[in-house]
C-alpha cells in the first residue's frame, strides 16, 4: 500500500511520438484504433520521419522539457504542492501509465491538461475521457482544464512570435509586397460541425485575438495536415489556401500555427518542408512562426490554468 500525500498531481497529456523507427509501426497502429497502416502509408509516415528527425523524435525532447519546465515553474508558484506525470495519447507512458504513477506516489487529487490549447471532443475530449476513466477507478479526484486560448500570456507569447516572423520574412523576401499571416490548425473530420464543437471557434478567436495584438490587418485562418482517409475534412487546406494566395498576388506569408505548441512532424514537414516547397513555387516566400516549446509565458499559462483548476479541491 502507498502512502497517501497531501500534494496535487499535474497530468500533463500530450499526442505522443514514436521511441525509435522501429516503433513508427506501433505508433501508427495506434493511432488508427488497432488497424494496422497499409505498407504505402507506413512507408510514406517513416519517410516524413526520416526528413525530420535527427536521432530523437523532436516531440519526445519538447514534451519531455515542457514537462520539466512546467514542474519548475509551479514550484516556483506553489513550492512543494504540485507534482507533474506525464501521460501521452498515442505512445508510452500512456495516458494511463501517469494516472498509475500518480496512484502508486499517494496522490489523492490531481489537475488534467493537454499541450493543446483549443478544446474539441475529439482530441482534448478524448484524452480526458482516458484520464477520468482510470482517475475513477484508482479513486483519485480529477479536475480538468479543458482549453486556455485566450490566456492573456498565451496571446502575448504567440504575438510576440508573429511580431518576429513579420521581421524575418521581410528580410527572406527583399521586402515584397503584400504579405499575409496565415493561421492554422490540424483539421479534423468535418462531422465535428454537427455536434456544436468548439474547435472551430476557439481557432478564430485566438487568431483574431494576436491578429489585433500584434497590428495584422491581412490574416486569414486555414487548416492543415488533414487526415488521408476518404471522409471530409475541415477545410481549406494551407495547400489549396497559398495557390488561392498566389492567384491573389500574395508575395509573402508567415504561417503562425497557433494550434499546436511545439516543433514536431506536422511543423517541421507539413509547413518547413511541404508548405514551403509549394509556396516557392508558386513564387511566394513563406516563413513560419517559432514554436512555444518551453517558452516562460507559456509555462505560465499552463501554470495559472492549473492553479485555478485547482481551486477547486480547497472549496
Ligand atoms: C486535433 C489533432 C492534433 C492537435 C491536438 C493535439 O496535439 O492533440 C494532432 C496533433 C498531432 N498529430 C500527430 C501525429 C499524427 N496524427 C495522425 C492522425 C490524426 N491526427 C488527428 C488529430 C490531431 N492530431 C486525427 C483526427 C488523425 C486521424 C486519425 C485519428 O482519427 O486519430 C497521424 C497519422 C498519419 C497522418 O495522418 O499523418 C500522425 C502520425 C502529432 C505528433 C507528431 C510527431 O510525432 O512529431 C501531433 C502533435
Ligand atoms: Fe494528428
């Protein structure tokens, strides 16, 4: 039997990434319910791996250093009150794997989030399903923060990134005129419209919310990294989105993908490689935002979520 401690768990849920190549497989299979990819779409993810990684899989080391630094940075806030475990959707340690960690260190009470900002049943959603679930049954009380999108030092985090791409794209493009900052997120199945899903609307009013912070009057938002299977999905895509650009006379674009928080295969190969690729020829210079990584604001953000959903346990 474990002792039980007066401290709050920090569940930290993030997608998760393969261990090695050899896992990609693993991963995948995951990732589709049980159904192994096909040896075409196996070979084609491996090979966007491949582009990317350069001995650790990028996500593994950002999750691993978010964590860390979140740890800190409650510590600093609350000493000796919070203890962060790490739960991934798709890879180890599980979402479970850091609901049983937790159980086996005495903690009685603990606070879910997701390195995601924007909430959608279908992702945040769904990671919280899995940690309610095994939260329920090894008796640990659960609360959760379901999306920060609007936390004021999240916005200042992601203007201060768009402030900086304007600058770097400028010089990469010798100035040239009209520039666009294009906002984006993973799409999803477009059936998530018929459910009153906020995903959507959470996207627009962060991208809105920096577009003003940061004096961008020529924004628009589109999705990326769409799923390949035959159903529809939310559109349009940055594809379609910078040959619409280009037909308009776009010269530049800086794409600021506010829907995720760190460098990993959908930034690293769905914009830097294949959105660039395509913008150039087009003739257009395309720039992307710094991703937030471990960045101090934020840290905050997620730290000042969790105490307020914290709150909750001293009522
Ligand atoms: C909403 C959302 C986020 C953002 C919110 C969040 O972060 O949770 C996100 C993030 C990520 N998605 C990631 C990777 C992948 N997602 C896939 C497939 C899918 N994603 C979906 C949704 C999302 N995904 C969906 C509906 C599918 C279809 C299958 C299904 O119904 O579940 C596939 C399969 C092949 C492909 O389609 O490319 C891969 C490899 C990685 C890790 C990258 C790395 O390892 O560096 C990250 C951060
Ligand atoms: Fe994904």
């Amino acid at each position: 039997m474990s002792q039980s401690t007066d401290k709050t768990g920090v569940l930290v849920m993030s997608y998760g990434t393969p261990q090695s190549m050899d896992d990609v497989e693993a991963y995948y299979t995951h990732i589709r319910r049980g159904h192994p990819p096909t040896p075409e779409l196996l070979a084609d993810l491996k090979g966007r791996y491949e582009a990317i990684v350069g001995g650790v899989f990028p996500l593994r080391e950002n999750t691993n250093g978010q964590v860390a630094g979140l740890q800190d940075k409650l510590e600093q806030l609350a000493p000796g009150r919070y203890v962060c475990y790490q739960g991934l959707r798709h890879a180890s340690p599980f979402i479970e794997d850091g609901v049983e960690a937790m159980a086996k260190d005495g903690i009685k009470q603990a606070v879910a989030i997701v390195l995601a900002p924007h909430y959608s049943t279908m992702s945040i959603g769904g990671y919280m399903k899995r940690a309610k679930e095994k939260a329920d049954e090894l008796g640990i009380r659960l609360a959760e923060v379901e999306s920060y999108h609007l936390h004021p030092k999240l916005l200042q985090a992601l203007t201060e990134r768009v402030q900086d791409g304007l600058r770097r794209l400028d010089l990469a493009s010798g100035g040239a005129e009209p520039v666009k900052v294009l906002f984006s997120a993973h799409s999803l199945p477009a059936k998530i419209r018929e459910i009153g899903d906020p995903y959507e609307q959470q996207l627009l009013e962060t991208s809105k919310a920096v577009a003003e912070q940061a004096n961008v009057e020529h924004w628009q938002f589109t999705w990326q990294s769409a799923g390949r299977t035959k159903e529809p999905w939310l559109g349009p895509d940055i594809l379609d989105t910078l040959q619409t650009l280009s037909e308009e006379g776009v010269k530049g674009v800086l794409v600021a993908p506010v829907g995720f928080v760190s460098d990993h295969l959908e930034v690293l190969y769905d914009l830097d490689i294949e959105a660039k690729q395509v913008a150039a020829g087009l003739g257009m210079t395309l720039e992307r935002i710094q991703m937030l990584n471990r960045d101090p604001l934020y840290m905050e953000t997620l730290a000042e979520s969790i105490q307020e959903a914290a709150s909750a346990f001293t009522v």
